[in-house]
C-alpha cells in the first residue's frame, strides 16, 4: 500500500500549478493523467489578454493576476531550467468602426493597457489588410503551455509522483478521512481533470459548459514574432517550431472533439482576406475546455465529502487563472485560508448535496 497526502486528477495547466504548490509546501502527492495530446491545456493558446469584448474591458482580476502570473511562471521556468512565459503585446485591428471606437474612448479615459502601437501604420500595412486602424495592449503575456506541461512531468517522473494512466473513479472509494484507489491511500483528492469532472459522479451538478475551441497552426513567412495580432476571434500567436497558432472558435453546439472543415476553411478565407505575405496551414488542432456559466472557475472542497476538492472551469483563461487558484486552494487545503467567494465552490452547495 502507498500512502500520499493529495492525489490529483488530472495534469493540464490546473494539476500542473496545484501539484508545484503542494510540492513546494511539502506535502506528498501522485498525479493520474493519461497524457493526451488533445487535452485543451496542449492545445490552448498560452495568450494572456488583459482585455476583452467589444466593449473593450479590463478582464476580471487582471491588475491583480499580471504581477502575480509574471513572478509564478518565471519561478517555475527557473526551478525547471526552462522559459515559459514572454511579454508578447498584442497589436489588435479592431473589425467595425464602432470597436475602434471603443479602444480610443477607453485610450481617452486613461486604461493603462490600451497604448498606440510603436509599429507604424505603414510598416503593418506590408503584412496586413486592415481598415480601421490598430492598436496595442501591453503588457500581455504568451504561455509557452505545451513545454511548461512536458517538463513538470517529467519532474513529477523523477519524484515518482506521476502515474500515466487514466483515473477510473468506479474503483475510488471515499470514507470519513480517507481516500482509497487500487493500492494508494490518501488524506484527499483533487479533481484538475477538465471536462471529465463534468461526468463525475461527485461534480455532475455543477453547471459546466463543455466549450470547443479549434485552431490552425501555420508558417507565415516574415511576420515578426515580436507580438502577438488579434482580428475579431482571430489571435495569431507564436508556436512550436516557428510557427504560428490562429484561433480560436468558441462552440457551444459540436457533434465532437475533431477539428471541423467549416472551421477550417472559414478560418483559410479570413487568413486570404488578412494576410499580405505567404502562409502554408500545418495543422489543425481542437479540443474541448471547461468553463462555467457564469465564467468563474469551481475551485475547493465539496460540501458532503471534504476529503474531495476541485480545481476546474478555467474557460480559456487557464493561463492567468489557474496558478492564481491553485495557490489559492493549495493554502485553503493546507492553512484554511479563505478562497475567492466568486471562484468558491461552496456557492453551489445545494445542487452538490443532491448526489
């Protein structure tokens, strides 16, 4: 028998940054992942975006979440000898007359993230068709999610802490301060395990909303990767290999995980319409993240069962979010420090106890 302090279900961005701060407080954990390539933390983006929607508004907790994700990634890059995160400003073209509207009105007023860009009108006309002008959000960062994902678990492998298989929660048994899985026996379990938690017998009643994303991955010849682009849904941002990753779709309404030609071929016809310079498609990419629908994570303990918590519903703000929460209810679980009534599980006590 093995006994752990936490398991964690789950190794996406969520059971990446939770397992880091469980570590390094001390505590023993093994994390269950089945390592696919489809997950929506490998196939998410990495943008942060301090601001969003048409009416061009300061993203929730931004001011908060950018010192703090800045100082937390540049941790763990050193801790794993690697780099996981740059300042990528994006230059964004906005769609309509009255979205340009909008950046110069809050440009006026004085938001912080909203800057002309220093690259010219002329010199972005060489690589673009826009009609309503750009401008500039800084700082915004880039994520590089795929290697941070790859190194921490080989870190996790080197302390034995990380078994790749997937979680079958038929053979979890829960009891009065104790979890027990085939030989493991743990004070508690955590659920990172994106829209799988939604079949969870113990987070089925949470209001999840399973949200598709697609992207193209494309080499784009001579576009500088000194920022990131932004046109209506469309972000062009750095990727592996120099290339780049556009997306991303939100659906609500999908037969399934597999990247569609609708998309595909939309998104090749905006890329016509946009680009002045040669573009070669590489790869098309989709997965399917959880959010919430009132857009705000599920994170801490269940109601009935406290040796079960959750860490989950990021929506495609994982990047910024889940180091925040999972530092958040790494200090609930060990220090019972309060976590965010907003991101609190426990406002959905009721439809929990109805197991």
């Amino acid at each position: 028998m093995m006994y752990y302090d936490y398991i964690i279900i789950g190794q996406g961005i969520c059971g990446t940054w939770l397992s880091y701060y469980l570590i390094e407080a001390g505590k023993s954990i093994i994390v269950f992942d089945d390592a696919s390539e489809q997950s929506s933390s490998r196939v998410a983006s990495g943008l942060i975006n301090p601001v969003t929607g048409r009416r061009v508004v300061t993203t929730w907790m931004a001011d908060e979440l950018l010192s703090f994700v800045w100082n937390e990634y540049s941790a763990i890059s050193k801790k794993l000898n690697a780099q996981f995160i740059q300042q990528k400003d994006i230059i964004v073209f906005p769609s309509a007359p009255d979205l340009m509207q909008a950046f110069d009105k809050r440009l006026q007023q004085g938001n912080g993230y909203i800057l002309q860009p220093s690259t010219s009108k002329e010199e972005l006309h060489n690589y673009f068709n826009f009609p309503f002008g750009a401008m500039r959000i800084t700082p915004a960062y880039l994520i590089n999610v795929n290697d941070l994902i790859s190194k921490y678990r080989q870190y996790l492998k080197t302390k034995n802490a990380f078994n790749e298989e997937t979680f079958n929660e038929d053979v979890l048994s829960v009891s009065k301060g104790n979890i027990s899985y085939k030989n493991i026996r743990a004070e508690k379990i955590i659920y990172c395990n994106g829209v799988q938690s939604a079949q969870s017998k113990y987070w089925k009643n949470l209001p999840f909303v399973r949200n598709k994303g697609q992207a193209l991955i494309a080499e784009i010849h001579g576009l500088d990767k000194n920022y990131t682009y932004k046109f209506g849904n469309l972000s062009f941002t750095t990727w592996l290999n120099n290339l780049w990753w556009i997306g991303s779709s939100n659906e609500l309404n999908f037969a399934d995980e597999q990247p569609t030609e609708v998309f595909y071929h939309n998104t090749l016809k905006a890329l016509r319409s946009i680009l002045k310079i040669d573009f070669t498609i590489k790869e098309h990419l989709s997965s399917v993240r959880p959010a919430a629908v009132e857009r705000r994570p599920f994170v801490g303990v269940h109601p009935l069962h406290n040796q079960l918590s959750i860490l989950n519903g990021m929506g495609s703000k994982g990047c910024s979010l889940a180091p925040w929460f999972a530092n958040e209810l790494a200090a609930h679980l060990i220090n019972k420090k309060t976590i965010n009534v907003l991101a609190d599980v426990s406002r959905y006590a009721n439809v929990l106890k109805r197991e």
